[in-house]
C-alpha cells in the first residue's frame, strides 16, 4: 500500500507529533517493513534532517533500514538510501547510532551490524549520486572519522575513508560546473574553477565507471560486493541533461539550504581536529594517499577557505 505514496505526500501521513507516539512509531516500522522501495527512506532521512525531536524514533528508523540492508539489496540506488538513513541518524546523534548498531541483532546475518553497515557504506561510496547525495555521505564520513571512541570496523577502514572523501569532493565539482553553466555569477559561491564550465556533462554509467575506476586506483583496498549489481539498477538515474540527482533532491533537507552546512568547510574542519588532537589516527587516514590524492586534498582545503570568505562576505 505504501508505494503509492511520493516522499513529499508521505510526509504528510506522518506528520512530527503523530510520529513521537508510540502509535505513530508503530505504524512507521511497518511502513518500513511493506515497503522495498525507496520512499520510507527518503522520508525516514527527511524526518531525521529536519526535526530534532525525534530521538526515540532513530533507533527505529535505524533498525528497520539495517534490517533491509543485511538481507541483500541488488539496488544500488535503494542501498545508497537505506545508507543515508544511517548516516542522517549518524549527523543527527553518533553516539546513539553507534550504540543502536552495537546493540542491534538480526536472526539471518551474524556479522555484527556495526561492521556490517560501515562496510556497505566504504564499498558503496561510487554509487552516492547527485548533490544531496554526496553531501550527506562526506559530512557523514567527516563525522565517522571524527568519532572519540571508533569501533574496531573503522580502524580497519582508515585508508578508504579520506580516499573515498575525495572521490564524492570530484563528483560533486561535475555537479556544480554543471548546474553553473549559465550562471557564472554563482561560481565565487561553489568554488569551481572557472576553466571547469566546458567539461563534459556526464551521463549516470559514465558517472558510474569513473566512480569506479577512480576508486580503484585510490583506494588500497578495492571494494567488494557489487558482483552481482545489474547495469540497469542505475540506468535513469539522472535526467538526460545529468543535472538531477536522487529522488531526493525533489526537495529541501536542511543541509541544502544556502545556510546549511557546507561540505568542504565541514570536513576539512573534521580533518584539521583530528590532525591536532590525534596524530597517530590522522597519520593512519592520510598516509596510504598518493601524491595526487594529496593534491586534491590541498585543493580542496583552498576551496573551503575560499567558500568560508565567500559566505562571511554575503552576511
């Protein structure tokens, strides 16, 4: 019954009040749980952004997208948005997610879901597509390598988190030369070179393959796990002109407002913090780079201080 519903018309089935009772929880995991499609994520991640209230309804959201998750998803697209519910939970309160996922058993997988969800999220990381997207999986692993007490899973994931980083920072520079074609106004705002306005727009499997080969050669680990994901689960995904992203750029999260949080100010502030408080875990996360990746790492600090004068110059 549920897949009849747009993100936007389900957000008015449950509105905020209703959710915080117990009744409206209820109804809510088993909307989670008839539906396989991807609008009870984008709502759940929707709900998550926007309202700061819901604590008790986090380790449900959590749990019924975890659930999904560890039975196999062949989607990319419906597991990058199962993802984003765990990594909006993540932003919103770490250390409630992380104590939802260490508690958290299913029957059907014994790994433990901590690593289970981490894992997915490092091998998934070339299929976050479209500017919200991308977003939300930097400020989330800027949140991941930040965290004071890091589960064992990502002292394991340390040479794949800064690459992965990287790799979202060139997508979304596509992205935004992309969207400014005709408006070369907002370029001082997005920090993209001026020179990248003529790149070609690429469409969703060349934006997929780039992910792909750019992971590999950046990562010292290769991921794993998408053997068996169909080329069709990402035709469409962009619109023709590959200016559109998920379906959850229909509409606004507070992370996409003009005053919401900028990507590159918020990692390269994560990076610089864990650079100045724990040397040995900045040494683990930006030693295996390559003089390249460190390039890129250099340029992408200039552009947050160029984005941080940016804004403190419109106010």
């Amino acid at each position: 019954m549920w897949s009849q519903f747009s993100p936007k018309s389900v957000c008015t089935v449950f509105p905020f009040p209703y959710l915080e009772s117990p009744v409206g929880r209820d109804d809510c995991y088993q909307y989670y749980i008839d539906s396989s499609l991807s609008p009870p994520c984008d709502l759940a991640q929707f709900y998550l952004l926007f309202s700061r209230s819901l604590l008790q309804c986090i380790p449900l959201f959590v749990e019924a997208v975890l659930e999904r998750l560890t039975r196999g998803v062949k989607s990319s697209e419906l597991r990058t948005m199962c993802l984003q519910v765990a990594i909006a939970a993540l932003y919103y309160n770490p250390a409630l997610l992380i104590h939802t996922l260490d508690n958290m058993h299913f029957p059907h997988t014994p790994q433990p879901i901590t690593a289970h969800f981490i894992n997915q999220w490092m091998n998934d990381t070339e299929f976050f597509l479209g500017l919200h997207d991308r977003k939300m999986c930097i400020i989330g692993l800027s949140v991941l390598m930040e965290l004071p007490s890091r589960p064992v899973v990502v002292e394991g994931v340390a040479a794949q988190i800064v690459p992965s980083v990287l790799l979202l920072f060139l997508g979304l520079k596509h992205l935004y030369s992309s969207r400014l074609l005709n408006k070369p106004d907002l370029l001082a705002c997005t920090g993209v070179p001026e020179e990248d306005q003529n790149e070609e727009i690429p469409s969703d499997e060349d934006e997929v393959n780039e992910n792909r080969n750019a992971m590999m050669q950046q990562q010292t680990c290769t991921p794993v796990g998408h053997e068996d994901d169909e080329e069709e689960d990402d035709e469409d995904y962009w619109d023709e002109e590959g200016l559109e992203g998920t379906p959850l750029e229909e509409y606004n999260t507070p992370l996409d407002y003009d005053n919401g949080e900028d990507e590159y100010q918020f990692f390269t502030a994560a990076l610089l913090r864990v650079q100045n408080t724990d040397q040995p875990w900045y040494q683990s996360l930006t030693t295996p780079l390559s003089d390249d990746q460190k390039k890129q790492l250099q340029e992408i600090y200039s552009l947050s201080q160029q984005r941080r004068s940016t804004a403190a110059k419109g106010q």
